[in-house]
C-alpha cells in the first residue's frame, strides 16, 4: 500500500501528484487495470512474447 505524507502547507493538488507518480513507478495502477479481467495464462504468454520481440526489434533499429 502507497501513502504519502502531506508536508505543512502543501497543496492537495501537490499532494496527489507525488501520489500518482509513485503508483506509477511502483506499476500498481498497470497491475490493477491487468487484473481487472482474467487473462488465460497462454494469453499472457503470447502478449509477453510479442513485447519482446517489439522491443527487440526497437534495439536493434537504434543499435545499428
């Protein structure tokens, strides 16, 4: 579970920034959108296989 403290006088707005960027660095929101339905696990598979060969193919555009 994240939390944040709010410092004094800092604004909430502020506030839920370094919230929203911590739960991005931690991928909780990422891993809540991904469970909200069941994924096979041969699915999960096939879409990990497919992200590495994406990123493979990026590699090597920008290595050459």
């Amino acid at each position: 579970m994240s939390e944040i403290k709010l410092k004094k006088g800092e604004p909430v707005d502020r506030a839920l920034r370094r919230l929203k960027k911590k739960l991005d660095k931690e991928g909780t929101l990422k891993e809540l959108r991904n469970r909200r339905f069941y994924e096979k696990p041969s699915e999960i598979k096939r879409r990990m296989a497919k992200r590495a060969t994406s990123r493979a193919r990026a590699m090597t555009r920008y290595n050459r």
